[in-house]
C-alpha cells in the first residue's frame, strides 16, 4: 500500500470503522463458520483459516459470536436456554438466558408471545428451551429497575462489530442521562446524520 503500518491503521479504521486487526478476525470466524457448516472438522476450519492452534479458533469464536466452534457447529444442541416472558415499563419483556448469561431480550408487541420465541428459536434449533418463570422474572426485575444492577448483569452477546460498538456506548451512558442518536453515532465514530439511517438503528439496538 506504500504507507506505514501507522497511517494504514488510521486510513483502514476510518474506513470500515475497525481496525485491520479485528477485519481479519470476522474473516478468520466466518471462514471457519463455512468449513464447519459444510462438514469439516474442527482441525480442518482451523488449519484452513491458517491459525496455528484449535485454541486460537475457539477464543476468536467465543469473542465474536459468544459461542464455541463446537456449539456452533451443533446449533445450540445439547444446550439448554431458559425463558420467560414478564411484564415491564415497556409491555411484555421476553427474555432468555443460558449458563453464560443474557443470550436475547426483546418487547412483545400486539402480535403476542409466539413471533418473539420463533425468531429466538432460529439460531438455536438444536438447543432445549424451557421456561423458568421464576428464574428470569428475577433477570427482568433487575433489567427494568432504576438503580444500576449490581454486579452487572451477564450477557452472550451476538451481533456485527457496528452492533456491538453501540452496545458498549450505551453502557457507558450514566444512569438518568438522555443522549441523542446523533451522540452515539459521534461515540462510535460515525458521525453525521447519513450514519443514522445507513447503520440501521432499529437492527442495531435490537439485541441477541
């Protein structure tokens, strides 16, 4: 590229809004998503993806999509996810949660219970799913509290890097403060009222 390795940084940053380093992880993980999807073994999307070690496959799967290459390739089986649907400030408040923690929380609307638990069950066919009203109501209630939860609650995040970048800013709003879309964008570095509506923000803050 005739440039030094800071100015490319920079350059490459600015221009797809992560570093060069974190592009070739998504691209390292989605290879191996493809090896695995089409029958490979564990060592194949490994070796393939050119890493060294079946370890530094299962570390970048879990930092980036909050699962293992195994459970991955299984589709959630043998992994079970507790559910309930719970009143809230907002409507009815489906949420799910797994050993990890969080993996879905979403509002129900007027088309009830059953849209929210399909689309819950997409990435998870192979998963058992058990409702476990007592142990989410408690989840909710701390969801929906004024005062911050202490500790934090956990959660198994799944997103693209956009989604997980304001994710992080918005954790970092203080409780009670109001912030504009435009603050966030400018937090992300994505300034601009073009950004709003190129990234998507209803995808965006819908979190699984």
């Amino acid at each position: 590229m005739h440039l030094s390795a800071f100015h490319f940084q920079r350059l490459f940053t600015r221009w797809a809004g992560i570093s060069p380093k974190r592009f070739l992880q998504v691209l390292t993980v989605e290879h191996g998503k493809r090896v695995l999807e089409n029958a490979g073994s564990l060592r194949d999307a490994t070796y393939d993806a050119g890493l060294t070690s079946a370890g530094r496959l299962h570390d970048l799967f879990v930092n980036s999509n909050a699962m293992t290459p195994a459970e991955f390739r299984k589709r959630g089986a043998g992994l079970k996810l507790f559910s309930g649907v719970h009143p809230s400030p907002f409507g009815g408040c489906f949420v799910a949660i797994t050993e990890r923690g969080i993996c879905q929380l979403a509002f129900i609307g007027k088309a009830g219970r059953q849209p929210a638990v399909e689309a819950f069950r997409k990435p998870w066919p192979g998963a058992e799913i058990r409702r476990y009203l007592s142990v989410t109501k408690s989840i909710v209630d701390r969801i929906v509290s004024a005062e911050p939860a202490d500790p934090p609650l956990p959660l198994l995040r799944k997103g693209t890097n956009v989604q997980a970048k304001v994710w992080q800013a918005l954790l970092r709003i203080p409780p009670g403060t109001v912030v504009s879309y435009e603050q966030v964008a400018e937090t992300i570095g994505r300034p601009g009222p073009c950004a709003l509506w190129s990234m998507r923000w209803r995808e965006i803050l819908s979190f699984s």
